[in-house]
C-alpha cells in the first residue's frame, strides 16, 4: 500500500528578499486594527521599522507595538502581554523576530480569543478553536515557528518549559524575508540554524506509520511522504548555507532562513523527536539556548539511531553534499555543530556525570517526543547518547558498524 500523507500549513507562505514590503498588503484583508508584537530590541532597529512601514505607510493600518517578547517567554510576561493586547482589541497579531516574538504574538492571539488560564491548554489539541488570526515575520533563520503549531512558554510551577500545540495557533500567513536576518549575532545565528537543522533531520528520520485516525486525531504525526519532501530540501539548504550565514554573507542569510522555513513546515506536522526531548531537561539544568543544546546533542541522537533509519541517514548525508553513507551523516553534523562554534561535550556546560540519569528519566517521559524516535528512546538509550555526549565521543555510540 502506498503510504500515507500529511501535512498542516499556512494558507500563505512569502519568502524572498524585500518581501516584509508586502507585509500591510498581507493584513489589510484581516482588519485595520494590527498589533505588532515582537521584543524591544526589533521594535527600535531596522526589523520593527520596515514592519511599521509596511503596514502603517504601505497600507494605512492602524498599529500599536506591543515590545513585550522576553527569552524564554515566562508565563507571567504572557499573561502581561495579553492584558494589554485585550485593550487594543487587534483585528490580527503580527509576530516580528525570533521563535520567542512569535510564540509570543501565537500566545496573545490565543489569550485574545478564548478566556482562560494559558495552563489549559499545555500539550497537545487542547485549544478549542480559531483564534485571532497571526502573521508571523521571522527575524531569525532557526525555529520555523512561522509555520509550525507549537508555541513554547515557560512555567515556574513546571521544571521543563512546556509547549501548547494545536492545529489552530499555525499562522494565517508567514513573510519571510531574509535582509531581516541580516546583522543577527554569529552565535544566535549558530544557535537558530543547527536548531532548525535538527528539525530537518529529525522529521525525516521520524517514527512512521501513524494510522488514519491519528493522522487527524494528533498534532504531530510523524515522518510521512509530504514531510519528507520539505525536511531533504532543508537539510540540503541548511548544511551549505550555515557556515556563511554566520558570517552575514546575503545569499547564504536567505538560504539558510528557504532552509528553516522548509524544515519548520517539516516538523510542524512531522514533530521532532530525541534530540528535542534530551534538550528540555538539559536547558531546563544547564540553563542554556534551545539550539545550543540541540545541536550538541543532535549526532549523538543520530548514532544512536543509526541501527533503526539506516537508509534515511544516509539520505541525510547526500543531501549535505557528503558521500551517501549513514555515518558520514553523523560526522557531518558533528563537524558542523564544531565549525559553528557549538561546545563539543555536555561536560563543558558544567554539568556532573551523576546528572545525566536525571536528565534521561525527564526525556523519556515526554511522551510526544519520545514516541517520535525512531529507535526506542528508553532509560538505557538515553543514558547512552547523554553519557558519550557528556564525553564528546559520537565514536562510542557509532563504533560497531566501521
Ligand atoms: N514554536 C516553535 O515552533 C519553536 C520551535 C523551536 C524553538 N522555539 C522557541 O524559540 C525560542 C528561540 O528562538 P530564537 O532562536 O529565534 O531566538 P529568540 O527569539 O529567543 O531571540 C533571541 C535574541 O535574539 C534577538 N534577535 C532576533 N533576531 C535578531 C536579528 N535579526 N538581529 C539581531 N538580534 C536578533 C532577539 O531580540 C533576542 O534578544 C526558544 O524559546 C524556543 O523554545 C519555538
Ligand atoms: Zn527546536
């Protein structure tokens, strides 16, 4: 039988350079009443005034700026925001920035539409219904939150930062343009684009063979057809472009932001799988970037993989230009997380041996990522990628097969 497709995205997806031109040509249609949520940093700079531009100049829209996006995005900070998006009453949110922004502008629309303790509504299919329509405007080439339909906030009551998913917080549209990227930090730049190339290869290296009735009852699905089709492209387009776009060289900037939007409409249905669940205990302790840590950790996950998507790590490691051969995959991730700047062992972030059994227990028991693996992600499995990454020797996970 053939297999099965599915794929949940955005009614509209722009990319190409100058295109946040668009952006109030995009609105308008949604209402005149916008909010542009982002962080105060893009509200002052180049991002937030070519966004105002557009939609105040460009199309007459009546907009407030809500600057309100903090790293992490605690639950308090988008409470806050909520409250002061419910005086302005938008007719659509835009979300201008990295993943956190965005989240944050999926998070007020979702507090403008229903009235409710955003605790409701952690995990997965919980939200009851459209909200505020968003428009997400992604400043960095990372998270492909612009697409996906997760945002990730962060409880004080809840050790791990948790994510609420729902088909209903994708945006109504996504603009990508990468001249918003230029200029970022080569280490945010570092950090975003591993993150996203993570989602690449974790979405095509996915469990499989979801049944019908939970391709619809269920966020994220798994590897499937579709999926696949974006998640090659994005590895292909991340693996030649990082290197360059943290040297803010232009064409390797819009590759690098074709190459996260792919890898975003990949795993936004896909979902991701171990690397994602080591990383959550692992920021959660360390208290370090989402794309640091999943980065460290994606070859080791890789590896471990290997007996289980043999053939499909190999399809990883053509698509990055290497020979077609699973372990060249690995290394080559492994090389690319160095180049970038990545640290190269778990022990470097200052964390004990005597830890890493903690931190497997945690990731084993988020369900909807574990489940996502395509090798059993059990305590001892776990404990073995955690154990070599904290040594920074991928050869120990990968030696039986050379
Ligand atoms: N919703 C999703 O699908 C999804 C997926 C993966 C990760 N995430 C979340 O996204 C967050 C990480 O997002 P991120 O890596 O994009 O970073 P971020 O949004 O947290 O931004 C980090 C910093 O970079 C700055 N910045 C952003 N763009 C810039 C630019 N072009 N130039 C200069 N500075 C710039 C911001 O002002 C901020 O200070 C994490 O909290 C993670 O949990 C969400
Ligand atoms: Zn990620």
């Amino acid at each position: 039988m053939a297999e099965v497709g599915a794929l949940r995205v955005p009614p509209t997806v722009l990319i190409g350079n100058g295109l946040v031109s668009m952006l109030g040509r995009v609105a308008a249609p949604l209402g005149r009443r916008v909010l542009l949520c982002t962080d105060e940093l893009l509200a002052s700079g180049e991002q937030g005034r070519r966004a105002l531009a557009a939609l105040r100049d460009g199309a007459g829209l009546d907009v407030d700026v809500l600057d309100a996006a903090v790293p992490e995005l605690p639950r308090r900070s988008v409470e806050a925001a909520i409250a002061v998006a419910q005086r302005h009453a938008p007719d659509c949110v835009v979300g201008l920035g990295g993943g956190s922004a965005i989240d944050l502008a999926k998070l007020v629309a979702l507090g403008l539409s229903v009235d409710v303790p955003l605790d409701q509504f952690y995990g997965e299919g919980h939200v009851p219904g459209p909200t505020v329509p968003v428009i997400a405007v992604p400043t960095t080439a990372g998270t492909g939150s612009e697409v996906t339909p997760v945002a990730v906030l962060s409880d004080p009551e809840i050790e791990l930062k948790v994510g609420i998913s729902s088909p209903h917080l994708i945006p109504r549209a996504a603009v990508c343009d990468a001249e918003l990227t230029r200029g970022a930090p080569p280490q945010l730049t570092a950090h975003a684009g591993i993150d996203a190339l993570a989602h690449a290869i974790e979405s095509y290296t996915a469990a499989r063979g979801t049944p019908p009735e939970d391709l619809v009852a269920r966020v994220f699905v798994g590897g499937n057809v579709l999926t696949d089709r974006f998640a090659l492209h994005a590895v292909s387009k991340l693996a030649s472009s990082l290197r360059g776009a943290q040297e803010d060289d232009p064409a390797a900037r819009a590759d690098a932001l074709e190459g996260s939007l792919c890898a975003g409409l990949a795993f936004g249905t896909a979902g991701t799988a171990g690397a994602h669940a080591l990383q959550y205990p692992l920021g959660a302790r360390t208290n370090t970037p989402h794309g640091l840590g999943v980065g460290l950790l994606l070859p080791f996950v890789m590896a471990y993989n290997r007996p289980a998507c043999e053939p499909r790590l190999a399809d990883v490691a053509e698509a990055m230009g290497l020979e077609r051969n699973a372990g060249a995959a690995v290394d080559g991730v492994r090389a690319l997380a160095i180049d970038l700047g990545l640290p190269a062992s778990l022990r470097e972030l200052g964390l004990e041996r005597s830890e890493l059994a903690g931190l497997a227990a945690q990731a084993v028991g988020i369900d909807r990522l574990a489940r996502n693996n395509p090798r059993t992600l059990d305590l001892a499995g776990a404990g073995a990628i955690l154990d070599a990454a904290w040594r920074g020797q991928v050869e120990d996970l990968q030696e039986h097969y050379e």
